[in-house]
C-alpha cells in the first residue's frame, strides 16, 4: 500500500521560509508524477504544485513567484521549498502521488500544518 509521510510545517512568520518533504513508500509502478496541494479552514482544497517522473514541474500561478517543487526519484521524495510566505498561506499541505499509467489514480498523504502569523 502506498504511503506519504509529510515533514516540515510549522509556525512562521510573515516574509520567512520553510521547506516541506514527503517521503513515499509501497510504490510498485514506475511512472508517477508527485505534488502538493493545501486546504485552508473554511477552504476548498487548492492544488499547489506538481512533479512529473519526467522532471517537468509546475507550481500553481499564484505561488510560482515565491515557491518551488522538486522530487528525488532515489529517496521517492518531493519537497516544496517555500518563500516569501504571507498569512494566506496558512494550511494544511497534502503530498499526492498520481500514477501516470491510471488516471485519476491518486494517494494523499496526512498532511502537515503550516501557519503564518506574527
């Protein structure tokens, strides 16, 4: 069974930084894209960014300024480094995998909070 383990929130100031893992385990097919997505209290769940097994990323228009996504095929890992961070990001982040080879195919891990507040 496939299993996504999320690491890295916490309580962060206005302007500061953090870098959120998820490690993936009982992966058995080959080809799968790995991203994040967030849900805000009150919120629907928002799609943040997205790795392709080809390496081609993409980070949602209105966070591609000041995040970035990026996965290690060795470790099953994807990380999403986090900058410039503001109040509205406040949320709980969910790491994703989809398989490339089923659509619509796709493990949530338990996510991790993240709050931004002075």
């Amino acid at each position: 069974q496939v299993q996504l383990v999320e690491s890295g929130g916490g309580l962060v100031q206005p302007g500061g930084s953090l870098r959120l893992s998820c490690a993936a385990s009982g992966i058995t097919f080959s080809g799968y894209s790995m991203g994040w997505y967030r849900q805000a209290p009150g919120k629907e769940r928002e799609f943040v960014a997205l790795v392709w097994s080809s390496g081609s990323a993409y980070v949602d228009t209105s966070m591609q300024d000041r995040f970035t996504v990026s996965r290690d095929n060795a470790k099953k890992a994807v990380y999403l480094q986090m900058n410039s961070l503001k109040p509205e990001d406040t949320a709980v982040y969910f790491c994703t995998v989809d398989r490339e080879d089923l659509v619509g195919v796709r493990y949530w891990g338990q996510g991790t909070q993240v709050t931004v507040s002075s």
